[in-house]
C-alpha cells in the first residue's frame, strides 16, 4: 500500500487475487493484512496488470463523495479517458446530485460545452405519457426534468444564472423520443431513469454522441415501472464483454441511500418483498 501511494500505481500480477481478469476501469480497494492497521488504498485497474491510485480526497466544486463509492465516481467522472459511465443505485444515492453537479461545472469552465439531460417518458403506471396530452413537447416533458432541476439548483446556487445556460442553449433538455438524426458533439450527455429503456432507444440515444463528449447513463434497476422481469437496455449496456473491456467505459455501483430513513426502510423491504 505505501508503494502505491508513493508512485500513484501498483504492477501487480492480478492472478493473484482474481480467477479471471477485472473489468478495465474496475475500482478495488487494497486493505493492510497487518493485524491493527487500518491503511488501504483505493485503486482503477487500467489493465496489463497496473492498478492506478484514485485521489479519495477529490471534489467537484465543493462537492464531496460520502463514501468509497462515490470517490471512486468522482474520479471516473473527472477522468477525460472515460467517455461512459453507467451508474447503479438506490433512490437517493447521490446518481443525479453528482453527474449535475461534475456537468455542469465542465460547461461553466468550458464555453464550446453543452449539457443535454434526457429522461425515458414512463410514468408510475407503466403508460406513455406524450401523445394525446395537450401542450407543447416542452409542457409535456416538463413534469419529467424535475430531478434535473432539484440536482442542478444545489450545484449552481443563483436560480437566474441557471435559467441563462438553458436560455443560451448551454442547457438542454431534450425527449428520447426526438433524437433520432441528432449528433450531438462537444456535449456531457446525462440519460436518467435508464431501467426504464429498452436496449433499441437507448442504442439510438447514445449513438448521438459526437466529438470530444462524455455519456453519463444511471439506473435503479429496482425501481423498473416497465419490464420488471426483463433486462432493460441498460443492464444489457453494462454487462455486455466490449463495455467492460473497453478502455473508455466504467460502471459504478452506488450502495447508500443519503435521502431519509423512510426512503432507507423502503429500499429495504423493496428487497425482502421480491426476495419472496
């Protein structure tokens, strides 16, 4: 563990510990076997054998990991190799507060940037909720770009300043179902409630993505309102063998629930219920 600290990485043979080789961009923790020792190390295997150090004491504009997991999101986020993360997790564990807030920092760093946020258009009771409803695509998609908004509020304190990145197109908001032609180059692309998506339109989403931009894809796979005993596209995208031998993906897995004791207890029997 010293050595890792001291040149930021380790060459290990991963025989050692593992039956078969780790996902690329998999995060390990490295724990002193020395009785009374609390050191350890947070890693990324980068493949050929090297595990890289992560920084467990990064932020993203004031913003800190609550725990190992999230620390090891803030580095995946903050890392330019990586171009797709899928995030998995709980209501409440911090998916959406964490890709707003690393988003929308680059775009207020970077002018050629632009966020686009996207949402599957199902509703609790499994129905679509466009078509014969009256407004605007924008009246209709409203309802959907809450958590977006929650999230983005807590990043950018200034409401009007919030308001001018999307009056400026700096934000976008945009449905799933009207991507299709669309190419979207020097862009951080967050696609939300992704259990919901089948693997065809999530295919067509994340094709869209261009030059020089990064795709941002969570889901809470047991919070499916649609296909509950299917695979999603989502879980589809994740497991597949390219995703996780590919040197510019990583899925991480976020555990804790920071919302409330009742959202804490919920997700708890959620599991006791379909455990039965």
């Amino acid at each position: 563990i010293d050595k890792i600290y001291e040149k930021n990485k380790i060459q290990y043979d991963w025989g050692d510990w593992f039956e078969i080789e780790p996902d690329i961009n998999s995060y390990h923790i490295w724990k002193s076997n020395i009785s009374g020792s609390k050191s350890s190390a947070i890693t990324r295997y980068i493949g050929n054998d090297e595990f890289k150090l992560v920084n467990n004491k990064s932020s993203i504009e004031g913003l800190k990991p609550l725990d190992t997991q999230q620390i090891c999101l803030f580095d995946a986020l903050i890392d330019d190799s990586i171009k797709l993360i899928t995030i998995t997790g709980c209501a409440g564990s911090g998916k959406t507060l964490c890709s707003m807030t690393y988003a929308l920092s680059q775009i207020i760093k970077n002018v050629d940037l632009k966020l686009i946020c996207m949402k599957p258009t199902e509703i609790v009771t499994a129905s679509k909720f466009f078509g014969a409803v009256p407004g605007s695509i924008d009246e209709k998609y409203a309802p959907f770009l809450e958590s977006f908004f929650i999230a983005g509020k807590k990043a950018i304190s200034d409401p009007a300043y919030f308001k001018l990145l999307q009056e400026r197109g700096r934000i976008q908001f945009k449905p799933i179902e009207f991507t299709r032609g669309d190419t979207y180059d020097n862009t951080i692309l967050i696609v939300d409630e992704c259990q919901n998506l089948a693997w065809h339109p999530l295919k067509t989403v994340l094709t869209r993505l261009g030059e020089n931009s990064k795709a941002i894809v969570l889901g809470d796979i047991t919070q499916k309102d649609v296909r509950r005993n299917e695979k999603s596209g989502f879980e589809l995208l994740k497991a597949a063998p390219s995703f996780r031998d590919s040197l510019i993906t990583t899925n991480i897995h976020l555990e804790n629930d920071y919302r409330s004791n009742i959202s804490r207890l919920v997700s708890i029997i959620d599991t006791e219920v379909w455990d039965e």
